[in-house]
C-alpha cells in the first residue's frame, strides 16, 4: 500500500489533464481511514458463509482494487481463515468499533477488496457480480439480472467475468 496525498494526473486529452479518482472511507468510529487511487477491479456480493457471519447479514458487498492504490491509517485488526479452496483470507476490521475495513486473499495477493459501505460516498459503485450465490437467503434481496456463480469462480481479476 503506497501513501497518496493529492489527485493524481494520469494523462492529457484534448490538452486537459485527466485527474484519476480517489476514493475515501473509513470505519463508524474514525479510527479507521483509507484512500485509494483509480478504479476498482471489479464490485461483488459475495454470500458465502463467511461473509454472512462477519456482515451479520445475507451477504457482504466489495469493491476490489490494487493493492498499491490504497492508504490506510489506523491499526486495523485482522482475522485469518481458511477459504474452502485452501487460500487464506484475511478480513481488516476497526479494533475500536469492529466496521469490517477490507479483506484480502491469498489467492490474489496484489489485490484488496474494500468494504462498500465504509466508502465516504459509496453510490459511485455498481456491484457488477454475485459470488456463492448457493448461500443466498431467501430474504437478502439483491439484482437477479447481475452474473451469478455458485461458488468462488475460478478467474482473476484480469480475465474477470
């Protein structure tokens, strides 16, 4: 994770500089912040069990980005368990107020998946997938037209669904 101070320039068109979006958030209490720079790789729901009893709901929603675009400030807890396909997940949490941060995988070690709700303004994001839709509740309800897998899909983010 790089620090990041300012909007970054990324090109010219049209003789006008392009500015790169910068994202921030944070946990309820403010213990927490973070940054990142750019666009997310891809926005998931993910239901997997996992997910339902760290959210205390029927699914989690994240927004996956590279790993060197984010800033984080604060001394987040982490958790580390086993995914049933042997990778290691860590999920990043607020010591003080437990707001689920970030959660990252062995799997995709560049890559960090940030809570959508911590975001200062999350409307800039569309979920674009559904993960281990065979745990959805009944009474989660979420976008049926959004691609579906039963179980984690086997891709990266660079040949994404």
């Amino acid at each position: 994770m790089k620090h990041i101070y300012e909007q970054k320039l990324v090109g010219l068109w049209l003789d006008k500089p392009a500015v790169e979006k910068i994202h921030q958030g944070g946990c309820c209490c403010g213990s927490i912040r973070y940054q990142v720079t750019g666009e997310p790789v891809i926005v998931a729901h993910c239901h997997c069990q996992d997910c339902q009893r760290i959210s205390g709901a029927g699914h989690t929603t994240g927004a996956m980005f590279n790993i060197a675009d984010v800033e984080i400030s604060g001394e987040p807890g982490e958790y580390v368990l086993e995914a049933n396909n042997g990778n290691q997940v860590t999920k990043g949490f607020c010591r003080n107020c437990g707001s689920p941060i970030f959660g990252r995988n062995s799997g995709s070690v560049e890559h960090i998946t940030l809570s959508l709700g911590t975001f200062d303004d999350s409307s800039y994001f569309d979920p674009e997938v559904v993960i281990f839709s065979r745990n959805k509740k009944h009474w989660d309800i979420t976008d049926d037209s959004l691609p579906g897998f039963d179980t984690q899909p086997d891709w990266k983010p660079d040949n994404k669904p």
